[in-house]
C-alpha cells in the first residue's frame, strides 16, 4: 500500500513541521529562568536569586498539578478534529478554560495557607523568605491567565498548528524578559519586578493566544451556542481524564523528589553533581517532547476519526524520529558531557563528583525515550487509566531500587534506578500499546 493511500500528505516533512517548531518553543522556557535569575542577579545581595528560585519552586508545583488542562485538552480536542465536529471542538477549549478560571480564582483566594505551607516545607532564611514571599503575593494574580494559557497551549497544538505554539511562547517570554530588565534594573522593584512582568506577560500571552485561535475556529466552523459545555457525559468524563493525568503527574514529580532527597543523604557535593547531571535529561527533554507532543496531535486525529492506518503511521514515523534523536542527544552527551558539566558548575569539588557518573546521565535520553514517546500516543488516544496505571508500576519499582540504592550509599546504584524508572514508563507502555490500536474499519 502506498504512503499516499495510508495518509494522503503524511511523511517525514508532516512531522518535522510540527515537531521542530515545539522544539525551538521548548528551548525559550529556561531561557526566561536564566534571564529571572540573571537580572535579580546583579542587585546588591544574594537573597534576591534564593527568593525567586522558591518563588518559581512554589508555582510549579502549584500550577504543574493543573497540567492536566494541557494534556487533556489536546488529546480531546484533537479526537474532536478528526471527527471533523467544530462544535465539540469549540467545547473542550470552553471546558478546560471554565476550569482554568475557577481554578486561578482558588489559588488567588488560598493564596494564604499556600504561602505558610510552603515556607513551612522549604524553610529558608528569614531574608530569603521575606523576598519570596514579596514575590509570590505578586506573581499569584497571574494565575488564571497561566492556567488558561496551559488550555490554549494544548488547543493549538491539538490543530497541529506548531507555527502559533512557536510564536506564542517566544513572545511571551520575549515581552517577559525585556519587563524584567525594565522593571528590576529600570524601576527598582527587585524580586516584585520579576513576578510583575510574568503576570503582565501571562495575561498579554491570554490575548495573544485567543487571537491565534481565531483562524483555526473559522476552518473548523460550529458555533459556540449550544455546545453543551455543562454536558454532564463529557464533564464526567473530563474529570476522569483530569484524575488519571493528576494522579500520573503526581507520581512522575514525587519519583524525581525522591531522587533528589536520596541525593541529599548522600551529601551536599553528591545532591549537587546529581542535579548539575539531571539537566542533561532537561536537555534532552526539548526534543523528545516535541516529538511526543507531534504524536499526541496526529494520533488524537486518527483515533477519533477511527482510522486504524493513519494511527499506525502517525505512531511509526513520530517513534522512528523520537529514536532517532534519543541517540544523537546521547552520542552528544558523550561527546561534550564534560564540557556542559563545566559550563554548569564551576566548584571543581561538585565538577570531579559528576564526572564520576556522567555515564549514567548520557544514557538519559535513550533510556527515556520510549517513555517520552508513548506517553503522547497514549494521551492522543486519550487511554489515561492504563497510561496512570503503568506510571505508578514504574514509581513502585523505582522506589525499591533508590531505597536500596541510598541504604547502601550508592550513588551508581541510584542513578542505576532512575535510568530503570524511565526505560519501565516505556517499556510498560509499549507493552499495552496493542490494546489502544483501532480496530478496522467494519470489525
């Protein structure tokens, strides 16, 4: 059968346009960090750069337990794409952002207790504390705009549109980065300049975001009268995709804390060799994110339209070019690995402990790449119980293993189990794929 009669149009150009874009998008995210940390940087003491990086740490957790509004929305909207239904499309951004908005308003109303707990948890030094909490009574009123962002994100990358997706985030962390400097070298306002500048450019990124969408809400057609956004079959359903990807996304964060705390026992030059270590998966992840993020949009197409070969297609050439780049990120790892380590760090104590186990962190990319990779298919396919399912399997074991690893003193032994945790989130999900595959059209 020719690619042509499988998918009209599909081939590897289909997919390097949506992927490359998402990519170069995913590259701007530490960019901002480096540009946060750099202009509170050069204020006239320390507590400035601690401030912020507990700031950042609170809202990511904060915000991250919502990424299901990203994740979810793709999977759904795409579904409805391929079914060719506007109004349903419409319906599932309207859903996500009703929540988005509830949401935002929630976590500005707790804003309180969420502070005191945090800084329960963190404890830093009273200066450090003081600033962050400066910082955060700040940045808090962006939070129904950084939520609706996370539905827009995935709406447009459920159109396949990587295009806007680029445009949007290097945007809005262009307009971030240029506040920042205005506000914190022009102004004066130290760590409060920061977190004004997100929150302008969080709800400039609302604005901006609702304009891309315009086109593609003009192809598809519909109405958003009568949507049914309060249907009660498709909100229980929502909520029960929203569980399984909170429930995932929860575990995945809870086995890279347990790392890092294992880490820590093992001593402050280990805890910091292992995080300098860790960047090399972030490094990594810009790639294989883009490719994940290609599958969830093409596979979501072919799922809800029920077409079994486009579904296979979209899965072969998005897993091929995954592969693909898994092994070129680790043939570089290996190649300069040294040469990041010392652009990371510049304690020679932190450099020699990580270059002891530098080996683990190259293999990073190849062992997490199925993982990577399946998750987009599994979330186009929208099959989040058994995508939840085999991510706590995977926590489970990974725990085992560090547990014994940290008892035993043995860093190789940790990073021996973090190098398992990621190939067993691909491996179990490969081992399920089967399942989720349409059947043909007329069985």
């Amino acid at each position: 059968m020719s690619r042509s009669r499988i998918w009209p149009g599909m081939g590897d150009r289909r997919v390097l346009k949506l992927t490359l874009p998402i990519i170069l998008s995913n590259a701007t995210v530490p960019l901002l960090g480096a540009a946060d940390t750099a202009v509170v940087g050069h204020l006239d003491s320390p507590h400035y750069i601690g401030a912020v990086a507990v700031g950042a740490l609170i809202f990511s957790y904060v915000f991250w337990s919502f990424g299901f509004l990203r994740m979810a929305t793709t999977g759904l909207a795409a579904q409805a794409v391929g079914r060719r239904d506007g109004n349903a499309v419409r319906a599932v951004f309207a859903r996500g952002a009703v929540i988005a908005v509830v949401a935002g308003g929630l976590v500005m109303l707790l804003q309180g207790p969420i502070i005191d707990l945090a800084m329960s948890l963190i404890a830093p030094g009273g200066m450090v504390e003081a600033a962050a909490r400066d910082y955060f009574h700040v940045r808090i009123w962006a939070s129904p705009a950084t939520l609706m962002q996370y539905c827009m994100l995935g709406w447009l990358l459920a159109m396949g549109d990587s295009r806007a997706i680029f445009i949007f985030q290097v945007v809005l962390n262009g307009l971030n980065i240029v506040l920042d400097i205005l506000f914190v070298q022009g102004f004066g306002w130290d760590v409060r300049g920061v977190a004004g500048a997100t929150v302008i450019a969080d709800y400039s990124g609302v604005v901006l975001g609702w304009y891309l969408m315009q086109s593609h809400l003009k192809r598809l057609g519909g109405s958003w009268r009568g949507i049914g956004i309060f249907n009660r079959v498709e909100l229980t359903r929502l909520m029960r995709v929203n569980g399984d990807i909170f429930i995932r996304t929860l575990a995945l964060t809870s086995a890279f804390a347990l790392f890092t705390s294992f880490s820590a026992r093992m001593g402050e030059v280990t805890l910091a060799a292992n995080a300098v270590l860790q960047n090399f998966l972030v490094f990594g992840s810009f790639a294989l994110d883009g490719f994940a993020h290609a599958a969830e949009t093409l596979v979501g197409r072919a799922y809800g339209a029920g077409r079994r070969q486009q579904f296979l297609w979209a899965v072969r050439k998005t897993t091929i070019w995954s592969v693909v780049s898994a092994v070129v990120m680790t043939l570089v790892f290996a190649a300069l690995g040294i040469f990041i380590i010392k652009g990371l760090t510049g304690i020679e104590a932190v450099r020699i402990e990580a270059y002891r186990y530098m080996g683990w962190a190259v293999l990073l990319p190849v062992s997490g790449v199925l993982g990577f990779q399946f998750d987009g298919v599994f979330l186009g396919a929208m099959q989040t119980r058994a995508w939840r399912n085999m991510m706590l399997v995977s926590v489970g074991l990974f725990a085992i293993l560090a547990w014994g690893a940290m008892m035993t003193g043995s860093n190789h032994g940790l990073w021996a189990a973090l190098n398992v945790f990621l190939l067993l989130r691909g491996v179990t999900l490969v081992w399920l794929y089967p399942t989720i595959i349409p059947k043909p059209q007329g069985a």
